[in-house]
C-alpha cells in the first residue's frame, strides 16, 4: 500500500482544533511525510537475519498499522465521531501506543466513560486458530519482552483510568477468541469487553497473580477499560480506506495503490 503525498492535503486541511501526533516524541505530523509502512529494510531478532517469510509477516503487520492509523485520522474529518486528535506511536500511552485516539468529549457506551482510546494492532498472516485467555498473559502472544497485554493493559490503566473509566484499550487484529475457549464465552459482541460476570474464579486467580493484584475489584477495573476486537483483513482495510478516503472528499488529492 502507497499513500502519494504531493498533493496530501489531510495534513493541510484539517478541520479547526484537529491534530495528528506520531513518533516516540508524540510530535506534531504537521507537514512532514505521514507514517508509512516499512517497505525496505532488513529484520533481524536475536538469533541473526530471519527469513524471507518473517520479513513479509514483519511488513504486512506494519502496512496493517499504517492502514488502521489514516482510517482514523480520516476521522477527524467527520464530526459525528468527535475525535479530534489521532496519534502514531505516542509515549504517553504506554505500551498501547500504535495508535491513539482522542475525542473532543467523554463518551458514554454501556455505562462506561472514556476520552481516549489506546490500540494495540496484531497482525496475523494466517488465522490459525485463534487466541485464548491465557494468550493475554503471555508477553509471546504479543511478540513482547516487555510484558504481556494484560501486564501493559495495567500500566495505561493505573494511568489513564484508575477507577475503570477514562479511557478504552483496544486489542485490535484479524483473529477472534478461540469458539471453544472460556474467553469466547466471555467477551460482549456488543462493544467487545470482557464481561466481568462470566470471568471464571479460576481464571480470576491466575490474572491476579499474574498482575501482582489481591483483591478482585482491582482485576476488574483492569478489565473494564480492554476490548477485544475484530479488525478487517489486510486486503479489506486497503479497500477501507479508499472508501473513507473518497467519503471524506480526499478523492482528488490522495492515491492509494492496492
């Protein structure tokens, strides 16, 4: 995928009080080339050179990123979404910082509050067969030394959201919870949360230890700001986009090549 920038006016044109962010500084775009994915390059891992298939997995998850990230800033161009600043990699979210959302106003779904939303995006080459609740405490699932989702789930919610609400931290990726696994059962196909009713003792005591908390309360104000949705396949997001795109009136300045 390949986002032309001569006549790029989405960074010019934004609606007034938008802003875009990206970089480990969270800096303002402004004018500067827009994040794209990695196209060149080599890739490496602790072992040496990996494979020709890690490269492609390895872009293919970067396009993923760069693809979700322009849906979203294409956003603040429609005010019935009230989002008003998108970042890129921000430092302030923690380890959910592949993309940031923020809106101009707390949003009410569910009886829950939030201002922000915090995505983490996970790329799958192939679908397999889906991830598990124990996937979630695993730092592997997430290609991480630094932590598993849960454990970076903690960090931006002690943050951003002490009492359950402020924000929403957004597990976003092609796969879906495993149909046979307990975390199948327990998450809402309304707004993808984890129900907190339907999260088993057993399951309640292996999250706690893993996180270091003693009391239940605590492990659900963790939970309460996750989501585990499903995003579109890789194909599906380039055709996403080009539709946003067009419906946002970039059709004359923007060309994607898919």
């Amino acid at each position: 995928m390949r986002i032309t920038c001569a006549k790029f006016h989405l960074l010019t044109a934004l609606p007034n009080g938008a802003t875009m962010t990206c970089g480990t500084a969270g800096t303002a775009i402004g004018r500067r080339r827009p994040p794209q994915a990695r196209t060149t390059g080599r890739v490496t891992d602790r072992g040496g050179t990996v494979s020709s298939g890690q490269i492609a997995a390895r872009k293919q998850g970067d396009d993923y990123q760069a693809l979700f990230f322009w849906r979203r800033a294409v956003d603040l161009f429609h005010p019935s979404t009230h989002i008003v600043q998108v970042g890129f990699e921000c430092p302030d979210a923690g380890r959910f910082d592949d993309v940031v959302a923020r809106y101009d106003d707390v949003q009410v779904y569910g009886g829950h509050r939030y201002q922000v939303d915090f995505y983490q995006l996970k790329y799958h080459v192939r679908d397999g067969n889906g991830y598990g609740w124990e996937d979630l405490a695993r730092p592997a699932f997430i290609n991480s030394d630094k932590g598993s989702l849960l454990q970076r789930l903690h960090v931006v919610q002690q943050q951003h959201a002490p009492d359950g609400d402020g924000c929403r931290c957004i597990l976003l990726s092609p796969q879906v919870p495993q149909p046979r696994d307990p975390l199948a059962r327990m998450r809402s196909n309304d707004d993808c949360r984890i129900e907190w009713r339907r999260l088993t003792k057993a399951i309640q005591r292996v999250w706690l230890a893993h996180l270091g908390l003693d009391e239940p309360a605590s492990l659900e104000r963790v939970l309460k700001p996750l989501r585990l949705m499903q995003g579109p396949p890789l194909q599906a997001a380039r055709e996403d986009l080009a539709k946003d795109l067009w419906a946002a009136g970039l059709h004359d300045d923007v060309d994607v090549y898919l």
